[in-house]
C-alpha cells in the first residue's frame, strides 16, 4: 500500500499481544441501560412486574459490558446452572437486579439478560421437571 | 427422523430438561431480536411445532455457507435448531450417497408437498448445464423440480442469493441466483460470503416457531439482520465522525483501532448483522480484526471497485481517458478561437472595401 | 445496474468527461482569443506586480459602495468559504479528488464539515430568495443565473441528508448527491458557474493591461 499519510515507526512487533490495542470508544448506550435498570427495579419496588432487558440487542463498544458489570457489582447469590451448557445467574450488589449470562457447551456465550426481577424464571424448578421427577423417584423407591 | 415428531418432544427425548428448553427459547428469541418478553410465546410455539422437512441443494458453491453453520462439534443452541429440523438431503452431512441419496431426497418431496423448506446454496449456471451438476441432473433441473412442491426457499449465500463469485465479471459460466430462475415461490435471501451461522439458524428458527418466513427487505433479506447498514451500528464510527482515519493498515491509526474508510472500508453501503452479532459466538468481525467491510452480503459486491478502494473514489474509470478528453477540448478551443479570429478579420476586410 | 452503480459509474464517468472536456474548450479557446500584442511604448514593463494588485483590490468593494453593498459583500464570502469548506476538507471528498487528481490534503473533523454545509445552504438560499424578490436583481438576472445556482444548491442539500442518513435509504440518498454533482458538472462549462476559473485570471489580465499604461485598476 502507498502510503500517503501518517505512518509511524514501522517497528516489526515480536508477537500479537504486543501490539498496544486501544480503544477509546463509547457508543453512549451505557447510561441509558442503567437508567432502565433503575427505572425497573423502581417499578419491581413499588410492588409491580419484573423486566428482562436483552444486553445482546444493544451495540456495546469493548469494555462497556466490563463497566455496566462494575457498575451494578456482586451480591449475595451466585447460581450456577448445567443445562445445554452452563448458565451463571449472579444477584448483582442491587437486589432485585440479575445477570444472567446463558453459555453452550463450547462456552461460547448465547445469551445475556438483565433480569430485574425476584427470583429469575430460570432459577425455579420446572413443572414439567417436578412431575418427570416425581415419575422417577417413585420407580426409583420401588426397586 | 420422524417428520410428524412435536419439536418439545423430540428435544425431551434427546434429554433435554423443561429449563433447558426455556434456556434454548429464550437465547432463540434473543437471536431472533425478539423482546424477552416474547420468550414465553416462543417457548409454547416451538413445543408445539412440528419438526419440518428440509431439503438442502448445493450447487456452484464453495461448501462454505455450510461450514459457516456446522463448524462446532458440540452440540450448541445453533445446532439445536439445526438438529431440530429434519435434514432430509444434505450433500455433506449426509450419510447416504448415490441412488440412495436421490431416493431419500425424492421420498421425501413426496411425502411432505407443499410443506418442506428448500435450502438452497451456491449459484446455478445457464452458460451449459454440464458446467454443474448432481447424480447427472443439471443444478437448473434440479432446482425447477424441487422447489416445485416446496412451502418456501432459503437462499443461502451470496452466490445462491445474488449470484455472489461465480457471477463476479465476466461470469463465465452464467451463474445467476435462485431468485432469477424460480418466481412463484416465497424466497428468503440469506447472503453473506458466508452468512453468520445465527442469521441462517435465525431464520429457521423464525420458521419452527411461526411457521411463516420473516419480514423481509427489498433484496428479499430478512429485515431483522439486515435492516442496518454496518456503518450505522460499527464501533469505529465515532473516529470516523472525528475524521480519524487509519491511512495504512499498520499505522499509528490502525493500532489505534481508527476508522477504515480509507482503506476500502464498504460498511456504509452494506447491510449485515456482522457489527452487532459479530463472528464465532459473538469474537469479533472483520472492522474489529483491522480489515474493512468487504461488502459481502450486498449483490454485485466483486464488481463494486478494489476492496481497498474507498467508496467515495467512485467507479468512474482511468485517468487517461480524462486526458483524452482535456486533449478534445483543447483542440475544439483551438479550432473555434481560430475560426472566430478568422470571421472577423474577414468582417473588417469586408468593412474597409 | 443499480442506481448507486450508475451514479459512481458510468455516470460520473460522463460527467467528467464532459466536464474535463468543456472547461478546456472553453480556457484554451479564451486564450487563443487574447488581443494580439499591444505595440505602443509601455509605461510598466512588469506589469506582473499590476495584475495580482488587480485581483486583490477587485476583491473588495469600491470604496465608494462599500457601505451599500455590505449585505452582498459578507453574505458572498461567507458563501465561498462556507461551500469551500465543505467541498474541499470533507474526508470522503477528498478521497474522490486523490482518485482524480492523483494527489490528497489533510482533512476536517465531520461536525465542523456539517457546521459549514448547514452556513452554506442557508446562505445561498437567502441569496437566491433576495435575488428573486429584490426588483433590480430580478430584473437583471436570466435563466443561467438561477440554473447555476440550482445545480449547486442542490448538491448541498442532498449532501446533508445523505450524511445525516435522513429521508430515504443510505444509497438512494448518495446515488441522488452524486447524480445531482454530475449535473452540476456538466452544466459547469456552458454557463456562469465558469467564473469559479475565470475570475481572478479575468482580473489579472484587466490589471496588467492598465498597469502597462500606467493606470491603476
């Protein structure tokens, strides 16, 4: 490529994680999802539904996922579930907000959501499960 | 695989718990950019859904598209969907080969007319039906005779949506795509050299949970991925908006992760989910790598001037020809001031006699 | 083809045929028309210093208008600089000139570009309104005066909207600027747009003819 404009010192870089990577960008969408968090939990407060907010939907520059999690921090529950992949549901140090992030058997992440809610749907025994279950362990006692 | 199988039951009989599936659901909705408050309509739908069948063509491709979807050998909510759908033909899945494999593609148009999703990849060439063809069939013959009976197309790739490389100048095999041969079926133009994997699970998984095809734009793309241009959603856009470009790709610009316009960068013209959804689970694409938007999945997008040529340089051809044209006008120039000089020295000679 | 693809292609490749092609007819034709050679005694040899003394002095109103003719003397810089501006230090532009001309220039951030294309629309449309409305600037202008600044208005406007993504899909917007570009390139040789080349040469020429009989102009 002819360059024609600036090109600093063409330093051969010894191996990639020696090339400096800095990103100062912001897409300004960190602001408003917390605001959104707070105005839930305020909602979730005054006795109404919970919300689940889709973080997957949103262009996030790299480092503004590390920061919302700064933000809202860790609480006293870390659940971790094992079903098609393992699925961490983390109480951030705001009750009443979730993180939820959904990852498949490569640990590739499939799904990320902000559940503002009492217990995440998720958390929860299944119906369908309980009645499979119950199936089970009568055959199981019978033996 | 029994095509009349509830998808519910089919995932509980592959030991798939109620909360697995709800986990399946929810992630689907979120590929699908539904709202979380839709997984519970998901979630009731896909119980319900019947398993469809599909019928998988390849044609003048390069195995690409379908590398793209089964790179991973675990299963993953991606090959769920993948598995969830009953591949009745599928060229390098299957297991079958010759007559075997033509019989069950056959059986299978039979006994689910009207009902079964054809999926289609590569071009097809009309240059000479010998230039590609299957079992002997021509790719054109087999396209016609299966999309006959078929509830809607895929097209998947660049090159059975557009045309993509093959058509790419002086298309020597007059490659055209699925949508220049079959005009009376609905078809679902999935491009992309190679599409994301989620966009073509995205768009089967619209299928199993609404039965219907998604809404889609005026290149028959579903709008739900393609709605944005990559330049509208691109994490570079800022520098871009600051005039901070990377002039040569290993520059103080490009290290610093600046905007690629300068160096080829289609994003502007190109409409893909790539900015948002990105490549291998969510890694990154190619404007994050340092290279810019190839512009794949618009058609045409070979023939669209040099990769690393910016759009705003134009296709307007060579300098020379300029030239060419300075030179006319200067001899017009010539030409005409000199006539012009010349009638008046023939006005005043004609005014002294 | 779609309309993009005519508009960055063959399009544009006209449009600069014609427009390379006019301006030249028309620059080498002016000079081949020049007066022959003066033979009475000069009073100024150099008369180089004249001619540029002339493009200078030219370029501000007579002193004795200067007060009458404030509004057009502001209004008709700020027009220039304004479009200048805009024309010339907006990355993307810049990237076309470098494909033609071979060479390039640094640019200026996107807001200031916006800044200036804004001040030079509104600017030209307050001229063409006063223009149309003011009974002596109505009563000397013809159809060139208002096709010349139609077919640089509009470039203006279609360039703002694609930039700001506004009124119909991205590329129908650019295809319609580039259009709109060409049009106006090609109707540049062949009416009063040509003083963009013809100005400041046309008032050098008038300075060195005083300046070499002595005469300031």
């Amino acid at each position: 490529m002819g360059a024609t404009g600036s090109r600093q010192s063409g330093k051969p870089v010894s191996s990639i994680d020696a090339i400096p990577v800095t990103a100062e960008v912001v897409t300004g969408n960190v602001a408003p999802l917390l605001h959104e968090v707070r105005h839930a939990l305020k909602r979730l407060a005054d006795g109404k539904d919970g919300t689940v907010i889709d973080l997957q939907c949103l262009p996030l520059a790299p480092g503004e996922e590390e920061r919302i999690e700064e933000v809202l921090g860790q609480g006293e529950v870390r659940a971790e579930i094992d079903a098609l992949g393992p699925t961490i549901i983390q109480e951030t140090s705001y009750p009443g907000v979730w993180l939820v992030t959904h990852r498949n058997t490569e640990q590739a992440v499939v799904g990320r959501f902000i559940e503002v809610t009492h217990i995440p749907e998720l958390l929860k025994s299944q119906q369908a499960d309980i009645e499979n279950g119950a199936n089970r362990l009568e055959n199981e006692l019978k033996n | 695989m029994r095509n009349d199988q509830f998808l519910g039951e089919y995932l509980r009989m592959q030991g798939v718990s109620r909360r697995g599936f709800l986990k399946f659901c929810s992630a689907t909705a979120s590929l699908m950019a539904l709202p979380p408050s839709a997984v519970g309509q998901v979630a009731e739908a896909l119980a319900t859904a019947r398993r469809p069948s599909v019928i998988w063509l390849s044609f003048q491709e390069c195995t690409g598209c379908t590398e793209s979807l089964t790179r991973s050998h675990a299963p993953t909510v991606e090959s769920l969907i993948f598995d969830a759908i009953s591949l009745d033909y599928h060229h390098t899945l299957q297991a079958a080969s010759g007559y075997g494999a033509e019989e069950a593609r056959m059986a299978a148009m039979e006994e689910n007319a009207g009902k079964y999703l054809l999926v289609v990849d590569g071009s097809i060439p009309l240059g000479n039906p010998g230039f590609s063809t299957i079992a002997g069939i021509s790719n054109l013959d087999m396209l016609k005779e299966t999309a006959e009976n078929a509830f809607a197309i895929i097209a998947v790739g660049t090159c059975a949506a557009f045309g993509g490389l093959p058509r790419a100048n002086p298309n020597p095999t007059g490659a055209v795509s699925v949508s220049d041969i079959i005009t009376d079926k609905p078809i679902i133009n999935v491009s992309g050299c190679p599409p994301i994997p989620v966009v073509i699970t995205g768009v089967l998984a619209h299928f199993l949970t609404f039965g219907t095809i998604p809404e889609l734009d005026a290149l028959g793309r579903p709008a739900a991925f393609f709605g944005q241009n990559i330049h509208d959603r691109c994490y570079r856009r800022p520098f871009y908006e600051r005039g901070q470009f990377a002039e040569t790709f290993d520059d103080e610009g490009a290290r610093k992760g600046w905007c690629l316009y300068k160096l080829g960068c289609k994003g502007p013209t190109t409409y893909n989910a790539c900015a948002t959804l990105k490549w291998n689970g969510g890694t990154s694409f190619p404007i994050q790598s340092g290279h810019g938007c190839l512009g794949c999945s618009e058609p045409n997008f070979w023939d669209k001037g040099g990769f690393y040529d910016p759009l705003s340089a134009g296709m307007w051809g060579s300098r020379d020809a300029l030239l060419g044209a300075a030179a006319a006008g200067a001899a017009l120039g010539v030409g005409s001031a000199l006539a012009a000089r010349s009638r008046k020295k023939k006005a005043q000679a004609a005014e002294e006699v | 083809m779609t309309l993009l693809e005519f508009a960055s292609g063959p399009g544009l490749q006209w449009a600069l045929w014609i427009f390379v092609f006019g301006i030249t007819w028309r620059v080498v034709g002016a000079v081949f028309l020049l007066a022959r050679k003066d033979l009475s005694k000069p009073r100024h040899r150099n008369t180089v210093r004249a001619g540029l003394g002339a493009v200078l002095s030219r370029s501000t109103p007579a002193h004795a208008f200067e007060k009458k003719i404030r509004f057009q003397h502001f209004t008709g810089y700020a027009w220039h600089f304004a479009l200048f501006i805009s024309v010339l230090f907006f990355a993307p532009h810049i990237l076309f000139f470098k494909s033609v001309l071979g060479f390039s220039w640094p640019h200026l951030p996107n807001t200031i570009i916006m800044v200036t294309a804004i001040i030079a629309t509104a600017v030209l449309i307050a001229l063409l309104v006063r223009r149309a409305t003011h009974p002596v600037q109505r009563f000397i202008s013809n159809a060139d005066d208002y096709i010349s600044i139609f077919v640089v208005l509009v470039p203006l406007v279609t360039g703002i909207l694609a930039f700001a993504h506004f009124g119909a899909r991205y590329e129908t917007l650019l295809a319609i600027h580039l259009l709109s570009v060409e049009a106006m390139m090609i109707w540049f040789p062949f009416g009063k747009l040509m003083h963009t080349i013809m100005t400041m040469p046309a008032r050098f020429q008038a300075g060195t003819a005083f300046g070499r009989r002595g005469v300031k102009a």
